[in-house]
C-alpha cells in the first residue's frame, strides 16, 4: 500500500495541475521590474508553472491548461528581443500537444520590459464562462471561468490607476478583479512573483496554496514583508539619530505587521536601543501574547538587563 501511494504522488509530481478559472495580470514596470499575480480555484498555483518573470526582460501567464515550458521559453525568446507576438507565435507553433492538451486549452499573456504585450485564448479555454483578455503599454490581464468582463476591466483599470511598486500594484489589480466577482467557482490558492533589477530579497515570491481567501491572504503576507523593510528602515534611522522618524517608521511596521511576532520583538529591541524600557516592556507584552516563548528566549540575554526586576517582566522569564 504504502508503495502504491509514493507512486501516485511520484506521478503527481510530474504534471501541473490545471489552471482553471483562473485570472491573472502581467506586467513590466518602467524600472525593469516584471511580474505576475494570479488567482485560481485549484491547488498551489505558485507551483504550477503559470508565473514567470524576469527582470529587464519579461513576464508570461500561462494558464487554462497550464503548459509550463511556455514560461522558461517565453522568457528566453523575449530576453533574445524577439516581440511578445512574434514568441507567443512561436510557443503556440511549438505547443507540442503538452499533457495531451492542445493550444485550443490554452491561455497565455506576456509582456516585455519595452511595454509590448501580446495574449492568445484557445478556443476550448474561450468557451468557458467568462472569458477574454486584454493589455495596454506594460501590463497583460487575462482570465477563465470568469463571472464576467467587469473582471478584467476592474483588474486593468485598478492597475492603471495604482501607484507604488509593482508587487503592490500587481495585488490591487488582483484584489479589483476578485471584487468584480473574479471566479465563478470559487478561489482556492493565489501567488504574486516579482522580479527585480536588484534582485535577492528586493524580489517578491509570495503564495497561498491552499484558503477560503487567498487574496486576502496574499495581503497580509505583502503587508508583513513590508513592515520588515520598514522596521529595517526604522533601525538605521536610530543609528543616524533621527528618532522621530525612527517612531515614524516603527508605527508603520507595527501597523503592517499582522501579528508577525519577530516585527514586535525587533521593536522591543529598538526601545531598548533607545533606553526606552517603558515602552519596551510594552512591546514585549504584545509579544506575549503573540508568542510566549519567544519572550523568554529574548529575556535570556543583557539586552533587557533595564528590565531586572520589573514584576511585569518578571513573570515572563
């Protein structure tokens, strides 16, 4: 029995699931930044071959019936100046019938960093309820199993309109197509990749595999990456002696936070920095109630040595 089941799920692995009902928005920023988010009703779409992106070159949605070498090779032929409607005739002619699907199951967008966009939706993904895609200067929105095109046009214009960087962007639009009703049938798993000029920890890859709101999910994960850029903000503005935006800066992480227990015990650190001992026991409270362990483990060294004594603390350790 038990081989029966790691066969199954060796055999799993091998296939992306499909990415049905599904919608998407491609897009490449002024900067060089190139990205996707997408959501679907379907498994783990952050792993399931439908976003790509490269910084300076490009990005592709490739979805319905998902064919994952759409990605890697839409990306090499756009890093090659080919435009995204001379690769997207390219990867349709070279299909290859992928999963014993045929490019009438697919549905694809790309975009590259010079603002050209092209889409295809097959004729099978086409006739699924709703349907259709569309692109302007720098962005590609597209979409299956739709509850109708007030989703794209929600999704185009919130992206139009959004400022920022581009991961946060990219989410707004996403967050407008869902409020247009985005799926028929329902969400299930979303992601939203972003590369960058800079690359490393600049990049964005964020996902949710598996919730009732997936979007929603995607937002408080971007919130909590940012306030730990901020908090980072925050920790060199002390060191230069700007102590008023440094509590700027700390309200806002703490704000953006969503309970992430490291902002609250990085905060408690910085008024310890600051020889706020006040506010620095405040700080671990809310910890304490976030993550009672990590008080103890961050009470174990002199760092909180202002705070011997204190009862409140006292019962913490």
């Amino acid at each position: 029995m038990k081989s029966l089941f790691v066969g199954a799920a060796l055999l799993l692995s091998m296939h992306a699931l499909p990415a049905h009902a599904t919608f998407s928005i491609a897009a490449c920023d002024d900067d060089g930044s190139c990205g996707v988010a997408v959501a679907t009703h379907n498994l783990a779409v952050g792993g399931s071959g439908v976003a790509w992106a490269q910084a300076d070159v490009g990005a592709v949605a490739s979805q319905f019936e998902t064919n994952p070498h759409y990605g890697p090779e839409g990306l090499r032929l756009l890093a090659a100046g080919t435009s995204p409607e001379q690769a997207l005739k390219q990867l349709l002619a070279g299909d290859g019938g992928y999963d014993d699907t045929t490019v009438a199951e697919r549905q694809v967008g790309l975009v590259d960093a010079r603002g050209r966009q092209a889409q295809y939706t097959g004729a099978t993904a086409l006739a699924s309820t709703w349907a259709g895609a569309m692109g302007g200067r720098g962005f590609s929105v597209q979409g299956n199993g739709l509850a109708g095109a007030a989703v794209l046009d929600a999704m185009r214009d919130a992206y139009l309109a959004a400022k920022g960087p581009l991961a946060e962007r990219l989410l707004l639009a996403l967050e407008a197509g869902d409020a247009a009703g985005g799926q028929r049938s329902g969400r299930m798993s979303a992601a939203l990749l972003v590369r960058t000029p800079e690359g490393d920890w600049r990049d964005t890859d964020l996902r949710v595999d598996s919730a009732a709101q997936p979007i929603a999910g995607l937002r408080v994960m971007l919130e909590q990456r940012q306030a730990h850029a901020v908090m980072i903000r925050a920790e060199q503005l002390l060191r230069q002696g700007r102590e008023v935006d440094a509590d700027a800066a700390l309200a806002q992480a703490l704000s953006l936070a969503h309970g992430w227990d490291r902002i609250w015990a990085r905060a408690a650190r910085l008024a310890m920095a600051r020889g706020d001992a006040t506010r620095a026991r405040e700080y671990l409270g809310v910890l304490w109630s976030i993550n009672p362990v990590m008080v103890r483990m961050e009470l174990e060294g002199d760092r909180y040595a202002g705070l011997k004594g204190d009862p409140i603390v006292e019962r913490w350790r």
